[in-house]
C-alpha cells in the first residue's frame, strides 16, 4: 500500500510522527498496486511494537468491495519480518527450547560489564580487557574506546 502523511499528522495526540511512516511500509509481495473505486473504504490498523531501540512494525489493510456493501473486497496483513530472511541457524537460536552459548563477542561484553562494578575507572577496565583480550584489543586504547561505549549504554 502506498500512503502519504505529513509531518503535522500524528498517531496519538502525544507522539507526533517525525517521518512519513509510509516511508517504513512497501506493497504486498508481488502486488502491482491496487485500483480503488472513489468511495471505497480502506481501512489500516498499524501496531508499532518498541523492541530494544527500535520499533516492529505490523500493519492489517482491508479494502471494502465496491460492489457488495459491508463485505471485504482484500485483506493483507504485512509487517517487517514478511521481507526479512531469516536463515534456519537464527530461527532456531529463537526457539524457547534453545540453550544459547556466549560467543566470543558475547565474552568480552560480559567481562567489561563485570568490571564496572563501581572500583575501577574507564582506564583500569581497559587496561584489563585488553591483557585477557589480546586479540580483540592490541592496546588498552582500543579497549578504552569499546569500555567506554559500554558505559555510555549501561553505567548510572
């Protein structure tokens, strides 16, 4: 579906919208568009759903008939997830059942927040990181850039 909003439009009476949202949404899959009759109703229920930093976004169109009064003519219900492949290995790391294992990243973000604990400064941590991390960091430097973004994120 195509739509056209402008910025003074809002979704709630307190959350004006900073872009068109109809930038977020594409038409249905294989969908060339869809010829409208003047009159006819088309009604789009959006659910916006804040995961970490970012919205999903799921969206229901109806098009009423324009021939039959009170019956609907199309029906799509379209999100995000419907044009993103995920590959079998990250659908099953989502599964309630699946026993997940640090990766090495997943390490080394686990450390750095185990040393903020409130003794040690931005330095003292990457000075440490990078001595258990010598790979990852080839100096307390670089250590001290990754810490600190850590701790822009998690300390208060």
């Amino acid at each position: 579906m195509r739509a056209s909003l402008r910025r003074s439009q809002s979704l709630s009476p307190d959350e004006p919208i900073a872009t068109p949202i109809a930038e977020r949404f594409s038409e249905p899959s294989g969908s060339t568009g869809l010829p409208l009759a003047a009159g006819q109703n088309v009604c789009v229920q959006l659910e916006a759903k804040l995961m970490e930093k970012d919205y999903f976004w799921r969206w229901t169109t109806q098009i009423a008939s324009s021939e039959r009064s009170g019956e609907i003519a199309t029906r799509f219900e379209q999100s995000q997830l419907q044009g993103t492949i995920l590959s079998p290995a990250k659908l099953r790391k989502l599964g309630s059942d699946y026993v997940p294992r640090l990766s090495e990243a997943g390490i080394v973000h686990r450390r750095a927040l185990e040393l903020m604990e409130g003794r040690a400064s931005l330095e003292e941590i990457a000075r440490q990181l990078a001595i258990e991390f010598p790979a990852r960091f080839s100096h307390w430097h670089k250590a001290l850039s990754y810490a600190g973004a850590l701790s822009q994120d998690y300390s208060r």
